[in-house]
C-alpha cells in the first residue's frame, strides 16, 4: 500500500490504499519526494503532497540541477484518485506556485495549510488555506 490513514489515538489501520502512477509530464509529483522539502498533508479526505527543490549542483554528477517545485493531491475516500496538480492551479494557488515562489507548505492541525511564499529579497508571504489548495 502506497497511503495508509491510521488512527490518532491508538494507531490502528483506518484505511489504505495504492496511489495511481503519475504523469510526469503534467508535473513531476511524488517521484521526486527525496531530492528537497518535501511536506505531506491530510484534511480526513484529501491527501496532499508539495515539494520544493531549489536550484543545486550535483556532488556525484558535477551538474547543476533548477529549481523545481510540484504538488498532488488525492482523495482517498476513492481509493486515492488523483484530484489535482500544480498543472491545474488557478487563482491565488496559481499566482503563488508560478515559477515556483511557494518555498514550503505546511500541513495544520485543522485539515488547511499554511504556504510560505517569496516575492523577492525583501518581500514574502504566509497565507493561510483552509483546505488543501
């Protein structure tokens, strides 16, 4: 099982479920979960992953490797279907991911996250969602 939805307070098995493979073309998602921060997220119904890599040289390979940013998210009341990625972003979510400016998305107790955003050397942003965006 790829997602498994435990129990908070006695750690028994809920729910699990296998994630269905990702199209790396419409965004690189969960494959890259070991390259930089990587954070997940889990609202009871939606499961959320959001990565964050900033530009690095390789140590083993001597190259240098962009910035790269991606997110997933799926429902696992349907047996983890894929609902959305940063392909599909729009409004305030879209404006904050463009040429990965969202730095770090933090899960909440709540179910929401919290996004920390760069605007430039002198400016950032925290937003808070109430939901997974």
């Amino acid at each position: 099982m790829d997602a498994m939805i435990r129990d908070l307070k006695d750690g028994h098995l809920l729910d699990a479920f296998d994630l269905p493979p990702v199209d790396a073309t419409a965004s690189p998602g969960p494959q890259y979960l070991d390259r930089g921060n990587t954070s997940l997220g889990f609202d009871g119904r939606l499961l959320w992953i959001y990565e964050y890599t900033p530009e690095h040289n390789s140590d083993m390979l001597g190259t240098k490797t962009n910035e790269h940013c991606g997110y997933e998210v799926y429902d696992a009341m349907h047996g983890g279907a894929h609902v959305r990625s940063l392909s599909v972003a729009t409004g305030d979510w879209a404006r904050m991911t463009k040429s990965c400016r969202t730095r770090a998305l933090l899960p909440t107790a709540d179910g929401g996250a919290i996004a920390f955003v760069v605007g430039n050397e002198r400016r950032a942003e925290v937003v808070k969602f109430d939901g997974p965006p």
